[in-house]
C-alpha cells in the first residue's frame, strides 16, 4: 500500500514524504542530479568539491552557525556525492524541522562559496588519504579498466591535479547549471507533515541564488561499453589488491534482482561461496566479496580480493572456478532460498531506519526509476528463478568480459595469477 506523497512544483522541484507516526525523528534529504559522470575531464571531481563548499557557508549562515545549529539540535548533517548525484542530508527531531530544511536550502540553493583555497587544501588531503588506501583505490581503477575513458571511469573523489587547479568561476558555473529545481528531489521520511515540507521547501527555493531554470539534467546514455582492459599500480604493499569485474546492468533492468542475488551467492555475505571457500575453508585471503552498482545505463559487476603474494594464484582459481560453478547452472540444494530470505530480510530490516525511507524515495525519484512497494520488491525477488541468475553469472562474468585492476609491488607476478581468471587479459598484458 502506498503510504507516500508526491509534489511537484511549478519551477519542476519534486517533493516527496512518507510519514511514520511512530517515530520523533525526521530524515529529509536534497537530491541533486549531478555527479562525477556530469563533468568534463577538465572539472572532474567539481561535483565533489561542491559538496564539500556547500557546508562552508551562506549569505546569511557562516560554516561555524551550521554546524553550531545541527549540533544544538542533537541531529545529524552530512553529504554524498556519487557518480550520478549528490546528497545533503539531515536527520532531526520533528520540531526541529522546520530550522534544519531552511538551513539545508540556503546551503543548496544559496552558497556563498567561501574560502575556496581553504576547502581545496581539505579535498586534497581526502584525496591523499584515499590513496593511501589501497583496499579502496582499487575500486577506481577498477571502474577505469571497464569505462575507460568515458566519466564512469573517472574517480569521484576527482583529481588532485584538477582540484588544485579549478577556478571559483568553474565552481561557480557548474553550480548555477545543474542545481537547478527541476534536477533536484527533496525526500523526506518520519514524524513530519508533507504540506509543511512543501511550504519549507517553497520557501528555500525564493533564496536561489542566480536566475530560476527549469533545466533538466539529460545525460547522454552509455552505448556500447569498451573492451576489457588490465590497469595496476606499483605500490609497496603487504598483499595485493585485486578487483575484477565487468559492465553490469541499469537500475532499470528488471533483472536487478537476479543480479542481487548473484552478488548475494558469490560473495555478499558469511554464507557466500568466495567467503567460505576463500576465506573461511583455505585462509587464503581476510577480505573477499563481491559487488553490484546499478546506474541509469548500465551497471557493474565485480570481485574484490586482498591476499599475499603466495596465496594470489591460488585466490584467483577458486574464485574463477566459483564463477564458472554458478555459470554451469550449478546451485546447491536451498542456496537460492537462502540468498533470497538473506536479501528481503536486509530489505525489510533496514526499513525501520527513517534516513534509509528517505533514501529509497529520493533516489527512486533522481534516478527516475520506478517506486516500488515492498511488497513488489519481495514478490520480484521470490520471483526469481535459478537459471536467471546462472544466465547472468554466464553472460556477465564470462572470462572474455572481464576487466581486472590490481595495487601491489609486481605486475608481472598479478599477471600470471590472472591467467586464471581471464587468460586473453592476461596474455594481452
């Protein structure tokens, strides 16, 4: 049963709520349809950088009042940028609602965009932390050996040799052009009445600062995926690092689900194959999983492992022949079921968080996809049968459609591991 309410106004904003009246609490959150995969390479990581500024003040709060009023209200502020948009978010006790949306909408649409340089110094230093990180940076290049030079394969984080150099006019411009209303959803979920957001929000959008357009962010779609490609980093590390994975299927894509279930049998879980046969049963590695992302588009698919030297090869067989197991059509007795109870029970379990309602809402509605009921969703993963998910195991991870990163001290040594896994890679080195 639908329990939520949607509003669109005239400038094209879109407002949607779903109350809960056993809850004192609120989540409510800006959606802007801007991300990574919006910039040129010359401004790749501005989506970023806004999202950093957006918290370093307005005309009539300074960065210290913001975070002084989140603070006194015994709430949480915070942000997200992605490679398809970006998120401010709040959670708060009702009655501090109305106080926390004025102060969330002067941040979006109101940014004075202060103290650039200071802010710079701060994104170069997550950057350095982040690749620092080996464990984390191998997901970028991972996305880069899929996407290649298209702006999925770009980090989101960005680019240290770009955000040092990208001008407050560059800032500035991508702001006025993409925060615009009709790119963006507020959602809000808990103890809150809908026409009381709308009213909040109506109010917000008479500060923007900059002309009103009802421009609508229109990404031109991905068509054809590039070939598989090998990308390592040299770095002195105690294991190896290693992604591998290929394109994967939109959040359209009513096979979203098989594909859930796929990541939730090989690698999503304690239960897992990659878990117990690499981890559990043979020791031959600490973390081991896999990984789904879904964009407008299309998607991606992938396995992290992170393992010593003398254990690579023999991580990399098992997980290949894993693979190839589900691909052949080889699922044990109640594995399925078991994968399918695993994924409705976290669904339904984290429902009771009102950021995570906040969340479905708004990113249904910035991604354009369809708002599904729980019931459906549920229906849908019953739904699934065995040899959809061992058709996408088949299609998807097929050996010729694999890409593969690694960080570590020696390619040629990841290399020859690799041969298991997807030889014309590896021979193609």
């Amino acid at each position: 049963m639908q329990n939520w309410t949607l509003t669109e106004l005239d400038s094209g904003e879109r407002i949607i709520s779903e109350p809960l009246e056993h809850v004192r609490s609120a989540a409510v959150g800006y959606w802007i349809g801007a991300g990574s995969r919006d910039e040129d390479a010359a401004e790749a990581g501005v989506s970023h950088f806004i999202e950093h500024m957006l918290f370093k003040g307005t005309d009539r709060y300074s960065a210290i009042e913001i975070a002084e009023i989140f603070d006194g209200m015994g709430g949480e502020l915070n942000a997200a940028t992605s490679r398809e948009h970006t998120l401010v978010f709040a959670r708060v006790p009702d009655h501090h609602l109305e106080l926390a949306l004025d102060v969330m909408g002067e941040m979006v649409f109101a940014p004075a965009f202060p103290e650039l340089d200071a802010e710079r110094e701060v994104v170069l230093e997550e950057i350095a932390m982040y690749e620092d990180a080996p464990q984390e940076l191998v997901h970028d290049l991972i996305a880069e050996a899929i996407f290649a030079d298209h702006p999925l394969g770009r980090p989101v984080i960005g680019r240290a040799e770009v955000i040092r150099s990208i001008s407050a006019e560059t800032v500035s411009r991508y702001h006025d052009e993409l925060y615009t209303p009709a790119n963006i959803v507020v959602a809000a979920a808990g103890s809150m009445e809908h026409d009381h957001v709308v009213e909040l929000v109506q109010r917000a959008l008479e500060r923007r600062r900059g002309a009103t357009s009802d421009r609508v962010n229109l990404r031109p779609p991905l068509v054809q995926p590039p070939p598989p490609r090998l990308r390592f980093q040299r770095k002195e590390t105690e294991q190896y690092h290693i992604c591998f994975g290929a394109p994967g299927i939109s959040r359209s894509d009513r096979r979203r689900f098989a594909v859930s279930l796929l990541d939730a049998i090989l690698g999503g879980s304690a239960s897992s194959r990659l878990f117990q046969e690499i981890r559990e049963k043979r020791g031959l590695a600490y973390s081991v999983y896999s990984f789904v992302s879904h964009y407008t588009d299309t998607g991606q698919l992938g396995i992290y492992v992170g393992t010593r030297e003398e254990n690579l090869g023999e991580a990399l067989a098992i997980a290949a022949q894993q693979i190839a197991d589900v691909a052949a059509g080889h699922l044990a007795n109640g594995e399925l079921e078991r994968a399918k109870e695993n994924l409705k029970g976290r669904i339904l379990l984290s429902m009771e968080s009102t950021s995570t309602r906040m969340n479905r809402l708004g990113k249904s509605l910035i991604t354009d996809s369809e708002l599904l009921s729980l019931d459906r969703i549920v229906a849908e993963i019953d739904a699934v049968e065995p040899e959809s998910v061992c058709a996408l195991a088949a299609t998807l991870l097929a050996p010729e459609h694999l890409s593969a990163a690694c960080i570590g001290p020696d390619e040629a040594r990841f290399v020859t591991a690799l041969e298991r896994i997807t030889p014309d890679l590896a021979r193609a080195a």
